[in-house]
C-alpha cells in the first residue's frame, strides 16, 4: 500500500514536468509570418524585403 502510494505521488507530481517538457523548443525555425506579394521574408534582418529583379 506506501508503495502504491509513493508510485501514485510521483506521477503526479512528474505528469507536469513531461507534458511541459513535450511543448518545448520544438518548432522555432519556422516563422508564422507571410509577406505580401512582391516581398520575400528576410532572415538576416527579420522583415520583409520587396523582390528585384
């Protein structure tokens, strides 16, 4: 029964260290930004830049 109890405790006390684990750094080269047509997004400076041709 004290193991159950422990085993118990320890997940719960552990379920939120995963699931916060499992939402991090997994996305962040990819930008949710789109530039209007005519521009192209710029890495370097972090903006949108007009197209030359």
């Amino acid at each position: 029964m004290k193991i159950t109890r422990i085993a118990t405790t320890l997940a719960l006390v552990l379920a939120p260290v995963f699931a916060v684990a499992e939402g991090c750094g997994g996305m962040k080269d990819q930008q949710a930004m789109s530039c209007a047509e005519g521009s192209n997004f710029d890495h370097t400076t972090g903006t949108c830049v007009p197209v030359s041709t």
